[in-house]
C-alpha cells in the first residue's frame, strides 16, 4: 500500500537538481530522481509532464503576476503595474540557494537554457492580456512587458546574491539604471 509523503513535489526538486549537478541533466533519468527523493517513478509523474519540468515547476509565479496586475491601482501607469507586480514575487521564488543552484545547471544545458525562455514567454503571454484589461494597446502592452522584464534579468542576480535587499528594491535601481541610460545628462549650469 502506497504512504502519502510529505512534500512529494519539493522533494522531487530538491533530488533532481542534486542529480543534475552531480551527473548532469542527459544523463539523469526519471527513474533516478523519484529513487532519490524516496517515490516511485509514477510519482513523479503526478507532478510533471517530463523531468525539464521539475526545474520549472507550477504556474505559482505567472497566476500572482497576474492577480497583482489585475489588483493595481488604477492611477499607475503600465510600467509601475509590472514593476510593483514583479517586486511582490519574492514571496513566490524558491529559496536563493536552490536558485542560485538552478541557474548553474540551466545555464550548463542548452535545452534548460531554450525551456526558461519559454517559461519566460509563457508569462509575458498571461501578462499581455491582463494589461489590455487596464486599457493598455497590445503592442504596448507587449513593449512594456518586455522592459520590465529586462529590468527583472537586471534585478534577479542581485537579489540572489544580496540577501540584505528585497527585490522591489533592487527592481526600482535597475529601473533607474535603465532611465540613466536612455535618458541625455541634465545640462549642468554655467
């Protein structure tokens, strides 16, 4: 008779990300990472659809991002929307050092590399359609998107390495660093 276990899924994570430092992504099987975290095989598959997946677990990020967008305040302008909407994920995220680890073994991996880019896409394509019901145009909804999260790319390394800074903190200083750049200097007085 099967026993419920505890924290299947982040136990499934947890195991998968060990494999796939010590042996690599190719060469970690299904088979492999359900034996280390203590389940079967079809265990596994209750959770994810194929072992990228568990690297890239749950919608949690895209529905809050969405939820947030949806509950800002109507006075904000498009940018402020996603950028206070991004600075409120923090909560979501796994923790720094899982993270931290997840990034080296996407970045050792083309294929882990393409899927974060699809994620990525994923919830650029749940955040177009939640700005349009604010009265965003689409194409500019989808340019906003894509700045906020350049400025997101900026902000989530630092993060990871900063625990003294929260993430809305370092999404306002990236966002400042992007106006600096794109922005002439003030004319200095004479």
């Amino acid at each position: 008779m099967p026993r419920w276990e505890s924290d299947a899924q982040g136990r499934l994570e947890r195991a998968a990300l060990d494999l796939f430092e010590t042996q690599g992504f190719e060469r970690t099987s299904v088979a492999q990472i359900a034996g280390a975290a203590g389940l079967k095989e079809r265990s596994f598959y209750r959770y994810f659809p194929d072992k990228r997946e568990v690297l890239f677990a749950g919608n949690e990020l895209e529905a809050h991002l969405v939820a947030q967008v949806e509950a800002a305040a109507p006075g904000l302008t498009p940018i402020e929307v996603l950028l206070t909407a991004l600075g409120t994920a923090e909560g979501i995220f796994r923790p720094r050092e899982f993270l931290l680890r997840r990034g080296r073994v996407i970045a050792a991996n083309p294929a882990l590399a393409e899927r974060d880019l699809i994620k990525l896409a994923d919830i650029a394509d749940a955040l177009a359609p939640a700005l349009e019901r604010r009265g965003v145009e689409p194409g500019q909804a989808r340019f906003v998107i894509d700045v906020v999260l350049a400025i997101h790319r900026r902000a989530m390394p630092r993060w990871l390495t900063e625990p003294d800074t929260t993430l809305a903190q370092l999404m306002t200083q990236a966002a400042v660093e992007l106006r600096e750049a794109v922005m002439p200097p003030a004319p200095t007085a004479r």
